[in-house]
C-alpha cells in the first residue's frame, strides 16, 4: 500500500472520492449550520457519515490496488 498511488487524475474512482468526501463537508457544514427538526438532522447526518465512510473506503481501495503505474523517465519509451 502506497500514499503516493492515492493521486489519480486519470482515475474514476479518485474522482469520485473528491466528490463523496466534499458533500460529506458540505452535510457536515449544513448540520452545524443550519437548526433541522431531528428527523431531517439524522438523515442529514447518516447521509454525511455514508459519504465519508464510502469516500475513505474507495481511498483505501485506491492505495492498494496493485495495477503498476506507468514510468515517467528513461527507457520508458516514450
């Protein structure tokens, strides 16, 4: 498991952990910002808490996955 294989622009997976990682911030900010009946609160929050657990799920699945990363230097023929 690499730190380094978590960046990947070219990758689906890693946008998708962007996004599910910034609306679990944005259901994070509107909990703590706006005052919700406690129904709406407790969705609002297994929703922000689904997303951040999703988001760390497809990190981890980004850092280990073990397809090689292509080399950027000499003799790699490009």
């Amino acid at each position: 498991m690499k730190l380094s294989r978590l960046f990947r622009p070219q990758d689906r997976r890693f946008w998708l952990m962007i996004l599910l990682n910034l609306l679990s911030a944005i259901l994070a900010w509107v909990l703590r910002t706006y005052p919700l009946v406690p129904l709406a609160t407790a969705v609002v929050a297994v929703f922000a808490l689904g997303n951040a657990a999703l988001g760390m799920f497809v990190a981890y699945d980004l850092m280990r996955d073990d397809t090689p990363e292509p080399a950027d230097g000499p003799g790699s023929g490009r």
